[in-house]
C-alpha cells in the first residue's frame, strides 16, 4: 500500500455533483475475487445485471447493459451507435450536459440544432412541440436530471410531443436513476444511459445503458459501421447476449461486481422507498437553507431532489466556502460550471447520502462557515 | 450482498489470457474511500500514477495517464486521436489485436495497409523495411506481446527499421507491461497503451496509455475535432495536467486506486526483478510440458513468457480439457482465437501468477486431465 493510500481520508462526505459516497456493500463487492470474463459464474452476474437495469429502468428492453466508461461513455455509445453522419438531431439544452450531447453528435457528422433554454430553467415541450412542427429529426436527445444545474427536465410531458414525431427518443439520466422514477416503456424511451457514481452509490466507471427494439433496428440497418470499435453494440450484443457468448472487450470485472451490488440495494430498497428518501432528504435541506438565508436557484416543480443548486449569496467567496467545507468539515460540494461558475453552489444528495443525518451534518457545517 | 457475490469461487487461478488473478493489495486499494474527482488528495493520486507509468515504460512523455476503459479503449483513444480521415496506416498483423488495430483505423478513415505475417510468427523487420522503402505513413502499429497466439514481436528491431520513416510509432503492448521490458523513448516509440488486467494484477477498466511530444504535435494540428469525445486527449489533458484541473468526465476513482497499487508492486519488486520472474514461471512450464509430451506453438526466441501457447495434441478434445481444468481444478485457461480456435490452448503466466508452485499447480491439474 502506498503511503497515499494508506492515509487517504476516510471521512470526506461527498455532497458534490458526483461521485457520491460508495455503500458499504459496494466497496465489498469490488474486493471480491476477479474471475475471468467468460467465466460462468460471471455470466450469471452479467445476466442478473441486465435483469436489474431492466427493472429498475422499468423496461423490457433486451438490450439492456452496462457500457464499459463513465457516464460520458454511455453518452458516447447512445449517439455514436444510432446517429450516421448527415442525420438530423435536435438536442434539448439547458445545461452543461445537452451541450455535450451537442458536440458529441457534431464531432460523429450530425446535423445538429441545439434548442436552447435558459440554465436553470427547465425545457418546455410546447417549444419542443413547435419546433417539431416545422422539422423532422431522427434523434431527440435530452437530459432527464441536468447535474450542472440542479433542473429536472419534465420527461413524461416531453414524451408525449416526441412521441409521434419519427425520431428515437435519447434520455440521459446518468443523475436520476435510483433518486427519480424512470419509466423508459411508459415514456417511449429508445436509448437511455447513466451513470453508477450518482444515486447508485457506486464508484465512477460504467454507464448502465438500454435501448429499444427501434433503436436496435436502426443499427442493424446502418449503411457505415459504427466508426468507435470500443463501443460498437453490433459487436457487444454478442458478449452480452445468446447461448454462446463472444469475446469483444475484457469486461470491467470487479467494478461490474460493485454495479451489481449497488443495484441490488436499491432494488432491496425498492424504487417507491427510494425516491421517497430522496424527495424528503432535499426538502429537508431546503427547510434548512431558508433560516440561513440561502436560496435555491431554480424554481419550485423543476427542482433535481439528488442535486440542489444554491445561490451564491451576493458578496460571498463561493471558492472559499467550498474550500472551509472541504478542509475544516470534510464535506465536498460542488461548483457552478460554465455560466453558473461561481454563482451557484451544487450540493448532491445522492444514494446512500439522501439521509436526514446527512443534510443536518452540512447544514451544521455551512452555518459554521458562513457566520 | 447478492447470493451471486456471496458465493462467488474464491480459489480460482486464472491462467487464461487475462484477467490474472488480482494482487492482494489492489484488492485492498479497490475498496479504499471514494473521493471526489478534483479533490487535493486524489490529484495526489493522479500525479503519482502519472509519474509510475513514465517510470515503468521508461519515457519522459509529459502526456502519461490512464485511458478510462480497457486496454481495447487504450487502442481506440491511440487511433482516434492521431489518425485522420485519408490518413495512410501501415498495421503489422500477426494475431487478433493487429487485425483489431486495422478494424479501429478503418472505421476511421484511414487508408490502412495490413502487413499480414503468420499468426504464431513474429513479424519481420526486413519485410517491414521494404515495405517502408515504396510507402510513406502518417502511423505504422504494431503488437508487442500478441496475446492471441503468444508471440513476442522484436520491438527493439522494429523501432530501428521505423526510426527514420517519418510515421507516428504506435505500440500496444496490453500484455507486456509489467513482463516485459518497455522503453518508449529508447525504442521511439510515440504512442503506447497497456491494460491492468495482465502482468499488473489490477482487474480490467483501465489502459494506461502514452504519448510523445510528436504525437501531441499531431494532435494538436489536427484539421478536424477528434470524432470521439470520451477519448479527445486534447481535453482529457486539462483534467490530467497543469494547476488547474479542469472537470471533462468523472475519473473512475477506485479503480484508479487499484491501478496506482498495482504499479506500486511492480515498481517496488523492481522491473528486472519482474521480468526475471515472469521468464523464470516461463522456463519452468517448458521444462514441465516435454514430459507430458506437449510442445509450445510459437518458435523459441519469440514466445512470449506470460502468455504461453500450447499445441493441441492430435484427438484430444481442448474444450473438454479447459472445462476439467476450471470445474474439477479450479484453473482457467484460454482457448485459440479466429483460425487458431481449437489448435492451441492458451496458458497466462502473469503478474502475480508468474510464479514456479504456480506452474506446478497447473502441470499437476493438467497432467490429471490428460491421463
């Protein structure tokens, strides 16, 4: 052991954009011994994740599998596999996360248009619907739980209007699945992904990731091969699926384990629970925030329960009050990106973190530092 | 902790082409608390698994980080950053990971030439070297160790032969690292990957990746964006390098641990030592296959030494022989890929594996299943 990781802290509580603190559980099953990738006893693992994304996703998806990356790379895998250059997309922005979709999709030849909404506000579907009205795409991407500026995007509603419109329907939720409801069947989602270092309490390092029958025939119907080997799904299926499986990629063994883990304990949980926690962790931390003065930076309704985006008071050293939080009360919180840099706070409540306890220990914490 | 992990085998010695088996302390670093992905403490840690790649590859190359996937993820971020369409490619093939090289730049773009020797032969630097003298490359790739059929390509004399070709030198050498000698500046060598789930005992998710100042010249002359943007080492390098580390996606922080220990334990036994043990586990299998009357496919002076193909012998039923070995000894082994499935069985003496009592575990069970 290094002399780093011998005397790395081993009480930051991490209340920032993600990664969350890992779940106990989780930290057991990464430790657990490495088998080989086409092990038996690991492809019953592989299939039981699938089977839990599903559920969980509440989709019948069969593709339905962990992406080997981060996040990002599930974002990677869900544009690169499902757009050919020269096809039309429309991404929906309102954040740091619909502006990366953009440049993905712009980098693999797409057509791209951006639908702007202002950061911190949500993505109304009237526009959507208007902008539909005069266009045809085939993608629409969205960010269910837009982490760069604690706005939940209405996804039923947007749904409804993309629904008729042709186009496959893509929806990051790499921050709200395990916090919020995600109904990909319901919503008539077609290739969804997120991220495990967020609500599931998992270290960073996977995206689970679905897609639809449509989707799927859209790939099997490309006229180029998918221009990413790493990521192509054509060739991962027949990893993840059949009697025979075939060696792609070595599969990110024990990390896998830690996923497998970690949605085991939020289906143990049960989602109903799960969400409830997290809608009642944030609406403690904003009965908390209001005696100290401090305001929440988007409006009621559209608020993310799993990240809170608090408004820098006038006059505060935003930078300083991280660094105090951070150094003199172990607790990691987050800064605003982009536009927002240093007008917002980003406070994470996340998995296991989405407790009572937790929100008082920061709260107790950021009076300290503000008085 | 699902039945699934809570039964997990714990005695299986993994002898196949990788994953080995994990080192006890990259275990314990796996499990270490997970921190934010620009906390002090971890860019610590970023630092000094810069510095053990420079250390163990033996290069001075600024830019030196792990590639966040596996070591296929180490060749796509190789090839997408620093080929551009109409770019021309000279890929040396002599197993599946040079066939997979040319895959990855032809779905590119690039105007790739495959040199095809054949698989269970080295490639040939004079041949090499008359194709150079009527062609001109932008990069020309080659396999250090070929995991596939278990040949040593001579690196050594391939860097002289390419040297003066103009064309970027990119070596994958997954298997090598941490078994082999690796010197990229004395080789010249301008691009480098590895994986972690080979002689470094880590499990697989991780692709410590270099790259020399020409190579990053290149990048940064680039007339187009790099198409893939999880891998754009243009941005990653603002996250890896300099004072002020800018967010591109989330590290995957624990198995960054993992990593940083498992170059620790190559690094404090010390390169030579772990060269000399890796051909030392090798001899000693060669020495326990005569009697069983078993020969090594690759021609001695090209074998690899942590990667160990074995022919077949005449009537005897290889998968059932890799079946008995796993369920009846508890001992994995790899299988022939492409046209060499069902001619060799293939034997990984790696990292922590690459051990003599190893080796006899291997012959006693082997010698069983034969008899």
């Amino acid at each position: 052991m290094t002399s780093l990781l011998h005397s790395l802290p081993d009480d930051i509580l991490l209340l920032g954009p993600g990664p969350s603190n890992t779940h106990p559980e989780v930290y057991a099953a990464l430790g657990k011994p490495t088998l080989g990738h086409l092990d038996p006893v690991f492809i019953e693992i592989m299939d039981a994740i699938k089977g839990q994304i599903q559920e969980l996703a509440h989709t019948d998806n069969e593709l339905s599998i962990p992406i080997s990356g981060t996040g990002s790379a599930g974002m990677e895998a869900s544009i690169v596999n499902f757009v050919e250059p020269g096809d039309r997309v429309l991404i929906l922005v309102n954040g740091v996360f619909g502006t990366r979709m953009v440049d993905v999709a712009q980098r693999l030849g797409a057509e791209v248009d951006a639908l702007e909404f202002e950061w911190g506000t949500p993505v109304i579907p009237d526009q959507v619907a208007e902008q539909l009205m005069s266009n045809r795409y085939d993608l629409i991407g969205v960010v269910h739980a837009e982490t760069s500026t604690g706005v939940r995007n209405p996804l039923p509603e947007l749904a409804a209007v993309i629904k008729d419109s042709g186009a496959l329907f893509l929806v990051d939720s790499v921050t709200g699945l395990g916090g919020l409801p995600v109904r990909l069947d319901d919503w008539g989602v077609d290739i969804f992904y997120s991220g495990t270092q967020k609500c599931l309490g998992c270290p960073p390092g996977l995206a689970p990731f679905s897609a639809s029958a449509r989707a799927v025939e859209k790939l099997k119907n490309r006229k180029t091969k998918v221009p990413n080997w790493y990521l192509d799904l054509s060739m991962l299926v027949n990893y993840w699926e059949g009697a025979k499986r075939a060696y792609h990629h070595t599969a990110p063994i024990n990390m896998l384990y830690g996923l497998h883990a970690a949605l085991d304990v939020v289906l143990q949980e049960g989602e109903e629970a799960v969400v409830a926690r997290h809608q009642a962790a944030h609406e403690h931390l904003v009965a908390g925030l209001d005696p100290l003065g401090l305001d929440l930076f988007v409006e009621e309704g559209y608020r993310l329960p799993m990240l809170n985006a608090i408004t820098v008071p006038e006059g505060v050293d935003e930078a300083a009050v991280r660094k105090a939080l951070r150094m003199d009360h172990h607790i990691e919180i987050g800064a605003g990106l982009g536009p927002l840099a240093g007008k917002i706070w980003r406070i994470g409540l996340m998995g296991h973190n989405a407790r009572p306890e937790v929100v008082d220990r920061f709260l107790e914490a950021l009076r300290k530092v503000l008085s």
